[in-house]
C-alpha cells in the first residue's frame, strides 16, 4: 500500500514560481502529478517512471519540472512562470505497474491535493 502527502501549494501571481511535494511510502514502480480546476476533468500534468521515463503534458512542457528524490522518498514538481490557467487542486498519485503515463486510471493512491491559486 503506498500513502502519498501532498504540500507546496500557495496563492501566487502570474508570473511566480512554486515548488510541489509528496512524501509517498510504500513502494511505486511510477509516479504523476495530476490537476483538476471546479467543474474540469482530471489532467495529468507530469509523469515519472523508475526508468526515469517523464512525461509532460502539452500545456506544461518548457514550465514544469518533475523529478524524484529516491534517498527522501519524495515526489516534486517544480512550476515557474504560473498561468491564471494553471489554477486548480494538485494531486500526486502512485502506480504500481510500469509505465508512466497521464492517464488517471493507470495511477491506484491518490494524495488529497494541494491547492494552487494563480493570479493575474
């Protein structure tokens, strides 16, 4: 069984940076930070595989940065340059089967979120 916490989010203006975290236990072959705004569907915004395989979606690429801390057993993603857009609830998730992906169902834990407000 992996828990996974969630921290980092803040209000910023456009423009700022923030750096998320997730302190994950148990074991995770994958790892992915995921978005939803009120009233949108789940995004996957970032992925990591054990084989250091990342996947970013579209609308991050060049902005967002994930990356794992093996030795803390922790989870980041680095955001620079924030959009009113990017405003929503951060989730981290686990999978454990390999693959990462931005697809919601591929990921079984799920954090409870922290929330990221961007504004203009």
């Amino acid at each position: 069984q992996v828990q996974l916490v969630e921290s980092g989010g803040g209000s910023v203006q456009a423009g700022g940076s923030l750096r998320l975290s997730c302190a994950a236990s148990g074991y995770a072959v994958c790892m992915a930070w995921f978005r939803q705004a009120p009233g949108k569907e789940r995004e996957g915004v970032a992925a990591i595989g054990r084989d250091r395989y990342l996947a970013y979606a579209d609308s991050v690429k060049g902005r967002f940065t994930i990356s794992e801390d093996n030795a803390k057993n922790t989870l980041y993603l680095q955001i620079h340059s924030l959009k009113p857009e990017d405003t929503a609830m951060y989730y981290c998730a686990a999978a454990i089967w390999p693959g990462a992906t931005l697809v919601p169902s591929h990921y079984t834990y799920w954090g409870q979120g922290t929330q990221v407000t961007v504004s203009s």
